[in-house]
C-alpha cells in the first residue's frame, strides 16, 4: 500500500503569499531539511524583479562570537555571529540600526541598514557602546539567481511574511523565531506548529 507523503500533503499549503521584497521575510516550510534553511528565517536584504537576490538566515547561530572570531575585536566582545547562509562564508556581513555611526551603511528597509565602514564598526564594539538590538553579524549570505527566488515561492518552498519591528530583526534567533513568526501568520499555517522534524518515524 502506498502511503501518503507528509510533507507534501498535510503540511503543504497553496495559501497566497506577499510578494518579495528587502525588508520582508521568507520562512522556510516545515519540510525543508537542507541544514542552513531548516526552519530558517531570512531577512531578504537585495531583490529587483530578473536581478539576483540576497537575504541573511536570521536564526542559526554560528557559536562564535565577534571577540572570539575577528581579527581587531577585543575578546570581551561577546556579540555571537550567525550563519546568514552558504555562499561567501569567508565574508562577514552586519545587520544594523546605526547608520550615522557607519558610514557607508546601505538601506534596506524601516530603520535597518546593511554594512559600512568595519573599522568604524570594531571601534564601536570595542569602545562597548550599546549593541542588543541595534547590531549582528553574520558569515555568508543566502543568495538566488535571476527569478530563482521567485519560482522557489511559487514552489511553496517559501512563504513571505512582512517585516516585524527592527528590534525582532536585530533580536530574535534559533528554533523559537521561526515558530513565532509563523504564529503571526495566521490560521492557514498553523499545521506548520506541528510539522514534526522526522516525519516518517511517527
């Protein structure tokens, strides 16, 4: 007898999603395993309609930290360092709400911003000027082709949901912000809450 597959039956969902843009998210479905994008929230940084796209994985920390990791970071620096995807992973990107403090920092969307001078940034970190929620760091970003993200979309590999606060940007991580952001989304994807992470051993 042939037994129906989870994930692409129950836990599957052809509900309409808001169209991608920097600053909104895409929430991985429950039954994507690849490691960097299982459960994964990404902050969708660059996309134009047939240009490539970027975002950051919001949610996987690295277990480093900036002091531990960076060359001209003093150790004290306990700011942990998050995987923002596979692609450069020998390159560091940061989040930020601080662009007078930068400069050369790029807009993204709200109040948060993207880069900017890194020795202006390890000065900042090492005076120990305020960082919760105004600051992260990532190693490698998420990146997709020219309309690669979109097929991916209308795959229901993704779901997009808006931008939270900047704070909630610049915050959150691991396993409880992917099942916080799809709590905001709503009754048609409340099946995901209960995805189990191995199905076929239910």
């Amino acid at each position: 007898m042939n037994m129906p597959n989870l994930d692409s039956s129950i836990f599957k969902i052809n509900h309409p999603t808001g169209p991608p843009s920097p600053g909104t998210l895409l929430v991985a479905e429950p039954f994507l395993k690849e490691d960097h994008f299982n459960h994964a929230v990404i902050l969708l940084v660059e996309h134009t309609a047939g240009k490539p796209a970027m975002g950051l994985v919001l949610n996987k920390p690295t277990g480093y930290t900036m002091g531990e990791a960076i060359e001209g970071v003093d150790e004290s620096v306990d700011l942990p360092i998050y995987c923002g995807g596979p692609m450069s992973c020998d390159r560091l990107f940061y989040l930020h709400s601080l662009p007078g403090e930068f400069e050369g920092s790029r807009h993204i969307a709200g109040d948060l911003f993207i880069g900017g001078d890194f020795d202006q940034v390890k000065r900042y970190l090492n005076m120990g000027l305020p960082t919760r929620g105004r600051m992260r760091f990532f190693v490698g970003y998420s990146g997709w082709e020219p309309r690669q993200l979109e097929t991916e979309i209308r795959d229901h590999v993704w779901a997009v949901a808006p931008q939270p606060c900047d704070d909630a940007v610049l915050l959150e991580d691991g396993d409880p912000f992917w099942y916080k952001i799809v709590r905001s989304m709503g009754e048609p994807y409340k099946n995901w809450l209960y995805h189990p992470l191995n199905p076929q051993y239910n």
